[in-house]
C-alpha cells in the first residue's frame, strides 16, 4: 500500500489517534518515482509560454509593477509564496514580495466567475518576505527570509495596518507555515543548510501572539522516528533558534510546507528532497529523492513551494530546474504538470488552489527578464482531480 494511501487509510478506518506511535519502518514507502501523469503528456506553450496537459488553460493575472487589471493597483516586485482565501461567493489570492528593503504582501480578489474585482496591499515595511501559510481562521502569516526575521499576520482583506507582528513564534530564517488543526499546532521551516523543522505551540489555539517554540529531534537517517522538543530562546539571541537544541534534525534549505491528513509534507532545496513527516504516527520518511530516481533524469529538480489539492496529490514548484511544477501523486509517480518556457532566469512561487480546487495560481518570480521587477503572476484552470 502506498504511504499516503496508508495514511488515508489509517484515518478513515481507525481514526486519528489509533495508530499512536505504532508505525513499524516496514511500513515507510520508497520515494516517488518518475512515471506516467495522470494528466497526460505536456502540450505546446500556449501563448504565454506555458505548456499545459490537454484541457488546461492559462491567463497572466498580474505583472510586476503594472496596475491589476481594473484596479489601479501596482502589483508588487518578486511575487513569492501565495495563499488562497474564501471571500463571499468570490476568492482572494494572497502573495508575498520576497524584496530588501519593501517586502509585504498584497492581495487580488476575484468574483464568483473568476473577474479581478479588487487589489490591495495587506503588509508593508517587512524585509525578504519569501513563503508563508493559510491559517484556518482566515489569515496570512507572511515570513521574513532574513536572519532573526519575524511571521507577520495578516489579514486578507486589509488593510496593510492592521497586520501584527508575531515574535513568539521565533526569530530565525523563516520560509513557510502551515497550521495543523488537529494537534492545534504551526510547523514551519527555515531555509539556511543546517535549518529546522518548528512547530509552535500557542497558549491558545488562534491566538498567535504566545505560545512554546519547539524543533524536530532525531537521528541523522532519512527516516525513523521524531520527538519534539522546545527551544529556549525564541528570541534567537545571542544563539540562534536552530542551535539551542541538542539532537535538533537537520534539513538542508526548508522551503514550500503542505499539510493535510495527519501528514506535513515539505521541500528542502540543497539537497532536492520532499519530506514526509507523519504526525499520527510519530514518523518521518523521503517522499522524493532527485539522487534516487530511476531509470533517467529526474523530474523534479530545484524543488521550492508546495502546495495539495483535494485528490492527495501534491505539486511542487521549481526553483529553476526546467521551470515545472510537478506533480506526486498518492501511488508515488512523479511527473511535470506545467512547464514555462523562456524564464530560465526565474523561479515559480506562490502555488494555491480556490476553495472549488478548479483554478491554480503561482507566479514567476522574475518572469523573462530575470529581475525582480519582472514577475508575472498566473491563473490556470481546467480539470483538476478532486478524488
């Protein structure tokens, strides 16, 4: 049985807690291999340069430095990790700016049927704020990438002002987060080479601004088994967060971090690796390996944000590499979903589905011109698997 189909299995059948720490490593899976998309082969770029499986289309939503359509509002430089919130009968696609000075985040909101209605600023005066996560109470926390950089929370709807900054949840290189509901915890990641894998602990559950700052404990193998332990000093002065604890796992670059199903997924660039944490269990493993792919040349390379859809899969962007967001699905096949042509100085950032899971947005980073005043963030929408 495939990991995150035992993972699904073991939630449905026997619930969350059932299986306490009992996960045997027999039951760890290899990691994903190169296979067939269920999406079928890639087409021709389409006319803004984007190859798609067949019934997939793309449209350009926002340009660096040009007003949203409609809206007069200057779309930000360097369009990094992105979110997709509710908004009436609409949706809003939340996206950081990962510049130094400047930084922040803004928003686009969408009608029912897709139509850009609105754009707006949602944090200013931050630094490098590079990826960040949804929290199920409907806002954003936006992460510096800076040493002893702050998470910000933010409102998706604005205005800029009324985002907070949350100094409980520690102070080091922050990329992502993502809130686990069920254990009422954030996990986040650190994108330096000996970094840590975090989860917060708040006093109260949707409520940031206390709460016990803790680091994944374990040996150096690529799977076994995890405790957590708490780091004395959030503040990360004079030591950093990262070195305070002893036997404190370490992951080479932590970028994009997904969670569902008692499952944390994330990436970690300097060595192309997605890690699979397996929170009912008590467990972590490889979910993809660049250096353990066989037959042929790896699919994914340069692995940065990701995010998951309904059906289990997830898809994982690229940091250059050939410009691809790939899918892995349940049965561990790894394979391109898109590839954008003519931006190899770029990185694609920000993936996020709508609450129907029909639309996908990310953004390229820099876009044709390699500069950070050259992002391009993207729509694409057609038949998605939901199951």
């Amino acid at each position: 049985m495939k990991r995150r189909h035992f993972l699904r299995a073991a939630v449905v059948g026997a619930g969350v807690t059932a299986f306490g720490n009992t996960l045997s490593p027999s039951a760890l899976a290899d990691p994903a291999q190169h296979g067939t998309s269920p999406y079928g082969p890639l087409g021709q770029a389409d006319g803004n340069g984007i190859q798609l499986p067949s019934g997939f289309t793309s449209r350009v939503v926002a340009r660096s430095g040009q007003q949203v359509a409609g809206t007069g509002y200057p779309w930000h430089r360097a369009p990094d990790g992105g979110a997709v919130f509710a908004d009436g009968d609409g949706w809003i696609y939340v996206s950081n700016s990962e510049i130094t000075p400047g930084g922040g985040a803004s928003a686009i909101r969408f009608g029912s049927g897709g139509d850009i209605v609105g754009a707006h600023r949602i944090l200013d005066g931050t630094r490098q704020n590079c990826a960040g996560g949804a929290m199920p109470w409907q806002t954003w926390l936006s992460c510096e990438e800076t040493d002893r950089g702050y998470v910000f929370e933010c409102d998706p709807r604005g205005p800029a002002s009324s985002a907070v900054r949350r100094a409980a949840m520690g102070r080091f290189k922050h990329e992502a987060a993502a809130a686990d509901p069920v254990r009422k915890v954030i996990y986040q990641t650190e994108d330096v080479s000996d970094g840590c894998f975090y989860r917060f602990v708040p006093d109260t559950w949707g409520e940031l601004s206390s709460g016990t700052l803790q680091v994944l404990t374990a040996g150096s193998a690529t799977s076994g088994s995890f405790t957590w332990t708490t780091v004395a000093d959030p503040d990360g002065y004079p030591t950093a967060t990262r070195k305070q604890v002893s036997g404190a796992k370490r992951f080479n670059g932590g970028e994009g971090l997904h969670y569902a199903n008692d499952t944390a997924w994330f990436t970690t660039k300097g060595d192309n690796r997605v890690w699979q944490v397996n929170l009912a269990s008590g467990t972590y493993e490889l979910a993809y390996d660049d250096s353990l792919v066989s037959p042929g040349n790896p699919p994914l390379t340069g692995v940065d944000n990701v995010t998951g859809a309904s059906s289990g899969d997830l898809f994982v962007a690229e940091d250059g590499g050939n410009m691809e967001i790939c899918i892995i699905t349940p049965d561990d096949v790894v394979a391109p979903f898109l590839r954008i042509n003519g931006q190899s100085g770029s990185e694609i950032t920000g993936p996020a589905f709508t609450p129907a899971g029909d639309r996908l947005y990310f953004s390229s980073q820099r876009g044709t011109s390699g500069s950070s005043s050259g992002g391009i963030t993207y729509e694409v929408r057609g038949p998605f698997r939901t199951a």
